[in-house]
C-alpha cells in the first residue's frame, strides 16, 4: 500500500452502520426468544417409546448447540456494532488530531506560533 493515496474512511459512513448491526441484533434475539418459545410448548413432542427416545438422542444435543450458535451470532453482531460505533469515533479523533497538529506545525512555520 505504499505511495498508495486512494486510502480514505469517512467515519460517518462507518459509524452508520452501528445503528444497523445493533437492529439486526436484536430481530435476531426476539427471533430467538420466539423459537425458545415454541420449541417450550412443544415439550417432547416424540414421545418417550423407543422411536422417541432415539429421536431425543439425536435431536435435543442439536438443537440446544443451535440456540446456543443463534445466541453467540446475537451477541456477535451487538459487539460488531459497538466496535464500529468505536472505530468510527476512533477515526474521527485522529483525524482532528492531526489536523490540530498540522495547523500547530504550520503556526510554527509562518512565526505565529
């Protein structure tokens, strides 16, 4: 990337998203709570006869490792969207950073500093 002065962030586009990642969060986890909910009521449709009991062997591992990967995606995309909201902050601040040094170094330069 050297020499390379295409490079640019707009920190506002970026922290935009933040918004975004945090809806997406929470569909997911009212999703969530209502497949807890149904799956809830449902109780151990298969029954407990051979048949059943095979099935639950196969099933009920499986599906608590499905509500546990939905629940970790949930909490994925709220840290995403805090860490975007942060790197769009954090990009914001460097960039009046160094522009107060520039104007500090130009001050400088021209004897009013």
């Amino acid at each position: 990337m050297a020499g390379n002065s295409d490079f640019s962030i707009d920190p506002d586009a970026v922290k935009a998203q933040s918004p975004k990642l945090a809806e997406l969060a929470t569909e997911l986890s009212s999703g969530l709570s209502t497949l807890k909910s149904g799956l809830d009521s449902i109780g151990n449709a298969w029954g407990d006869d051979e048949f059943g009991d095979r099935f639950a062997q196969n099933y009920t591992g499986k599906a608590e490792e499905a509500l546990t990967a939905i629940d970790g995606a949930v909490q994925l995309l709220q840290f995403l969207g805090r860490g975007v909201e942060a790197t769009g902050t954090t990009f914001q601040n460097l960039d009046q950073d160094f522009k107060d040094a520039l104007t500090k170094v130009t001050e400088y330069l021209d004897g009013k500093g």
